[in-house]
C-alpha cells in the first residue's frame, strides 16, 4: 500500500489542480476570517462592536475562526479534491494503466484514501498556521495580548476540522467511483453542500417534522454543529449551527466517512474497468 | 507440448453485456512460450474484451483463464505482465519520465528502469515534456515504456499501431519485432493483416467473438493457387472444372485461379492447350492473410445468418 501511497502523493503534488484548491482555500479563510472583518473592524460604528470583531480575530479564536468556513466552502472544495482525483482516473484512461502494472484494487484505493488524507492534513495545518500568523500580526498591530488557545483544544479543533473536511473528500471520491467521472461528481456534491442542506434545513425543517428529524442526520448540518461546539459562532456564519451537540456531530460523521469508504471500496471492486 | 509451454490458456471464456450482446464467445486459446501471437479480427471483434479479461481489468461472465499459471489479475502474474490496452493513458499533467515514475511505484520495479526503457522506446530526449504535448506515436511509444518496465515475460500490446502515420507504424513494427525476438512472449491484437503477417509466428483469427482459425501465417494462408489467363475463357474454365472440379475453380479478374499445387502446372497447360484454348499467363500466386482472412470473417457472417 505505501508504494501506491507513494505514486498518489507523486500525482497529487505534481498536480496544478491540487494547488489551486490548497490556495483558494487559503484565500478564502483569509479573506472571510480576517480580510472582511479586519475591515469591519476599521470602519466600525462604535467601540463596543469594534472590541467585538477584533476579539474574533485575535489569537485565542484561532480554532473556531479557522474551522468556521470548513462546513461550507472548504468542504466544497475538498469534495472537489476527492472527485478529481478518483473522477480523473476514469476520464483519462488511467485506471486500466495504473491497474494492469500490478497492484490490486483495494490497495490501489488504499493508497488514494492515504494520499487524500495526508493532502487533506496539509489543507488544514496551513488554513491554521497562516491563520496564527494574521492573527498574531493584528494583535500585535493592535498591542493586545497574545493568548493562545490550550494545545489540547487546538489539537481537537484541528482533528475536527480535518473530520470535516474528509467526510466531504470522501463523498467527492465516492461519487467519482460510483459515476465514474468529474464533472457530474463535483456538480452533485457541491449542489448537496450549498443547497440541498440549506433547503432542507431552512425550509422543510419548519414545515414538515420528518425534515426536522432528517436535519439532524444530515452531513452538513453535523459539520456545522461541530463547528459550534468547538466555538464557532451559530449567529450569521453560513453553515454553523447548534442543531446537534458535538458528540453526535463527530458521531455522525464518522458514520458519514466509514459509509462512503465502504461504498467506493465495493463499487470500484465489483465493477469492470472498461 | 506440455502444459508449461502455455504461456497463456483460456477455456470457452465468454462476456456477455445483458442478454443479447455476446462481446466474447466460448474463446479457448493458447499462447505458447517465446512466440509472437497475432490477435486478429476486425474492429469489434472482441479482441480488445478478451485483452481485459486477461488482465483482470473486467470478470468474464463464464469460462476461464490462466496467465503465467495464475488467474487473470492476480498480482503474481500481473508483475510478470507488461500491456498496453487501446489507446496508451497517461497523465497529461506529468512529463513523461514522471508519468513512468508512477508506473514503476505502482509496478514496485527501481526507478533505474525508466531510464533503460526510455531509451529502449527512443524516447529519452523529450521525457521532460509533458505527455499532453507528445504526438500519438510518441504516446504509443511511452505506452510500451511503461509496458517494458517490469521486464515482462509476457507482453500485451492491443492494436499498438493505431492511428500512427506509415513511419510511425514502421518504427513501432520494427520496436516489436525487436522486443519479440529474444525469450519474450507477446501477444499483438491487430485488425491489420499486414502487420500481423510481418510480425507474428501464429496467429488465432476472431470474429463475432468467437476464434474461427488459429495457426500460422503460413497455415492459415493454405499454400496458393494456380493463376491461370486463358482465351477463351468460358471453355477454360470448363476444362479446368472437368480436370480439378468445381469447387477448386474460381475466375477472378477475367483469369481463373485454381487451387492445385504447383506440380499440376504442366499438365494443365497441356490439357488446356489441348482443348483449343490459348493460354498467355499461367503462374502461381499465394494467397496473402487479407484474402484469407476477408474469406473467413465472410463464412463467418454466412454461418451466422444462416
């Protein structure tokens, strides 16, 4: 399996794609954790709100400011990772060339799951030290104290955010597998995360009670109930919510990732490769 | 021969796609160690089926087969297996040389091999390229590349020469000819007789997905026939029909070819001469595979229908 291993991440890291995600990832926490309220904070209309963005930003915030995007358009674009690259073995032809050289096809997925985790690691170490690094330069630009959160939250905030944003790679990889594709994959899953979820909860929720039971299982929705437990704020950020307490969040996810592991797992054994 | 010889063996291996399409039919064949096997049979034949079967890349619906004495797929054999199935898949994002070096982490062979099968394919001097901006020969040649690393005793290339200019096409026969030359075992599908009569010992003709002949070139070729160019040409033939019978005379081209051995020459020179008819040519012609083949795949269609 480490070799395979070793041929995903050599794949994976010579891949332009791959990079794009890790950097509009990057932007994004950037952008909607410090750039937006940093400017928020700039033209505030008193003191009071000022102190409040600017708490939201410092570094004892660290984790739920890096993790609060993760349920929404982190998750999106790691969705994205996974499809492509389980999706772009099917579209170029590569699967047959990579099967026929002699690795099994469990092993050959056992390295893609290996390498997408790794990759998925790397997302979350960079969304978290660039984020301490902007949140330490505003406090010191602002000379206020710099307190960091305990190190055995940051580590739980970082395995969190690193469950949330596998389960959705995994859902990316597994409906590669099952359309055996890219685009239809991407399509789906991202049309799942930014709609289908906020539909179902923000609609069929407060009409029908099935769809308010349904909530509570939903992906999405245990992404952002995670989020809250760990100090996001439910009020206003897109995708956090308290619908259900931390330990079915984590629960649920789980649940969430052993599924779609197991799904790919038996599609891509049983089925042809054509 | 005994059975170590069979490099590969398959017994009325069979695909089929739901319940009308039969892609393979009760295909049993056998590939001897060290011979070049041509795989011949037009485009959707089920050449190229059969190939994925061999390579574990789709499950026959019935039937079996047997690579290197293992099951088709199973890593033991695979690692002893180099192939290049339709068109060759790489990468486009990585070089060449990048994309052989995931084949050989996928293979488990030292990347000191890719440097041997780079300049093996002649392809050493654009490896640092990317494979998006090769030409279609030069992909075919990283295809067999990447088929080379595992030094395989068995090597499959389907329809290696596909879509290649008629330089490309000589360098890649001349490639293949070179690499079935020594010890190794390959196994050439092809729709192209020409190539398969240059190239391979034996050759197993499929059609419908079904093995109608199997030999070799010369065997399947069935020796020749007389050529014979006569005046007038309806007393000829009739002549010739009284002589060998109707079955072994045909006219084709305003000449008649008649299947007899070159030994009958004389005697039927004589006796058309006799007959009062003027004989200008009378030479003998081998039949080339394409006729053969073209004959066969005909009565094949007829049996079919019929």
């Amino acid at each position: 399996m480490l070799a395979n291993f070793s041929a995903e991440a050599l794949k994976l890291y010579k891949r332009p794609a791959a990079w794009a995600l890790l950097l509009v990832a990057l932007a994004l926490s950037q952008v909607f954790n410090y750039l937006v309220p940093y400017a928020g904070y700039l033209s505030a209309e008193n003191d009071r709100m000022a102190e409040r963005i600017l708490a939201g930003m410092m570094p004892e915030n660290l984790i739920a400011s890096s993790i609060a995007g993760f349920p929404l358009f982190a998750g999106a674009l790691t969705l994205t990772l996974g499809a492509l690259l389980v999706g772009s073995e099917y579209g170029w032809g590569t699967l047959k060339t990579v099967l026929i050289q002699r690795p099994r096809r469990l092993s050959v997925y056992a390295g893609q799951l290996l390498a997408l985790a790794v990759a998925v690691f790397a997302i979350v170490l960079v969304v978290f030290a660039l984020g301490a690094l902007t949140s330490y330069a505003i406090a010191a630009s602002q000379s206020v104290a710099v307190d960091w959160p305990p190190l055995v939250d940051l580590a739980q905030g970082f395995a969190s955010g690193w469950l949330i944003l596998m389960t959705w790679c995994l859902l990316g990889a597994m409906l590669a597998f099952v359309f055996r594709g890219m685009a239809l994959p991407i399509g789906l899953g991202v049309v799942w995360i930014l709609g289908v979820e906020n539909l179902i909860t923000g609609v069929a929720a407060n009409l029908l009670d099935f769809a308010e039971t349904l909530e509570k299982g939903l992906p999405g929705v245990n992404a952002g109930s995670l989020v809250a437990a760990l100090g996001g704020s439910a009020d206003g950020t897109p995708g956090v919510n308290t619908v259900v307490d931390g330990t079915q969040a984590t629960l649920v996810l789980l649940a969430y990732a052993v599924v779609f592991i197991m799904v790919a797992a038996v599609t891509l054994h049983r089925r042809d490769v054509t | 021969m005994d059975g170590e010889d069979f490099l590969l063996e398959t017994r009325c291996l069979t695909k089929r796609y739901g319940p009308r399409i039969v892609a393979v039919d009760n295909l049993t064949l056998t590939i001897r160690r060290g011979e070049v096997y041509g795989f011949l049979g037009p485009n959707g034949a089920g050449k190229t089926t059969t190939l994925r079967m061999l390579l574990g890349l789709i499950r026959p619906t019935s039937g079996t087969a047997s690579v290197l004495g293992r099951s088709p797929g199973h890593p033991e054999s695979l690692a002893r297996v180099g192939a290049l199935i339709e068109s060759p898949a790489f990468y486009p994002y990585l070089s060449g040389r990048d994309n052989l070096r995931v084949m050989a982490r996928y293979a488990r062979v030292p990347k000191s091999k890719i440097e041997a099968v780079l300049e093996t394919v002649d392809l050493a001097q654009r490896a640092r390229d990317k494979f998006s901006t090769y030409s279609l020969g030069m992909k075919q040649r990283l295809g067999v590349a990447a088929a080379l690393l595992k030094d395989p005793e068995l090597l499959i290339l389907d329809e290696p020469t596909n879509g290649l200019d008629p330089a490309g096409m000589a360098d890649m026969r001349a490639l293949i000819r070179r690499l079935g030359s020594g010890e190794r075992t390959v196994l050439l599908s092809s729709h192209q007789l020409g190539e398969v009569e240059q190239i391979c010992d034996r050759v197993g003709v499929i059609s419908a997905g079904r093995l109608i002949s199997e030999g070799t070139v010369e065997e399947l070729r069935g020796g020749g026939s007389l050529l014979v160019t006569a005046r007038p040409l309806t007393r000829a033939r009739k002549r010739a029909e009284e002589l060998l019978g109707r079955k072994n005379v045909e006219v084709t081209d305003e000449a008649l070819r008649l299947d007899t051995g070159t030994e009958a020459a004389g005697r039927i020179n004589r006796e058309l001469m006799n007959a009062n008819v003027e004989v200008t040519e009378l030479r003998w012609v081998e039949r080339t595979l394409e006729e053969v083949f073209l004959q066969m795949t005909d009565e094949k269609g007829e049996d079919d229908v019929g």
